[in-house]
C-alpha cells in the first residue's frame, strides 16, 4: 500500500537533465514500533535536484528516489511528531544498483 503515494518534486526545465530513480523501501520504527501511519521524506544533502515523499504504512513504505546522500525526515501523523533534524538527522544513501533498504528506528523522547 505504501508504493500507492510516492511523490518527487523539484524543478526541471528544460535546460535540466532528468534524474534517474531507484527503488527505495524499509520501515520506520518509533520506540521500538512500527510507525502505523506516517509519511518519509528524502531530501539531497547537498540540496541539489528534487525530494521524493511517501506513505508509512503499518512501519513500511516503499517509492523512487535519486541516487546520492539524502537527508530524511519522519513524519509521525497520529502522534504529530517529526523526526530528522540538525540535532537528531537521519540520512540514507540511495545508490545505483544497490538493494537500498532503510530501517529507521528513532526514539521519540517520551
């Protein structure tokens, strides 16, 4: 269900190559649960080319992203809580012809 909603932004004109995307998935837990029903955000380190959001379903999601370093955020929607930040980031590094699984586990401080 989470391939449903894969979302990738960025501006590309016509002077503008086009990225290549590969298939990212994993899952995302919170203390030690799956996140029931959030979104996963990547976004590139260096802040060059497009973004690519998509659903968390019951701890898994699954979409296209660039290759590169990537810096990630969580959006918890139940609880209204973000994570990935300068004080806690979160990163993944898509690459070509890799598998390309994340698992984030994050704490949510409670």
């Amino acid at each position: 269900m989470a391939a449903l909603l894969c979302v990738t932004s960025g501006c590309n004109g016509p002077s503008q190559k086009v990225e290549k995307v590969y298939n990212v998935k994993g899952t995302v837990q919170i203390d030690g649960r799956p996140l029931v029903d959030g979104m996963v955000s990547f976004k590139p380190a260096d802040a060059r080319g497009g973004s690519t959001a998509t659903i968390v379903t019951d701890g898994a999601f699954q979409c296209a992203v660039a290759a590169g370093a990537k810096a990630v955020t969580i959006e918890d929607m139940q609880n209204r809580r973000s994570y990935g930040n300068e004080a806690s980031p979160l990163t993944a590094d898509v690459k070509p012809n890799a598998e390309n699984r994340f698992e984030f586990n994050v704490k949510s401080g409670k």
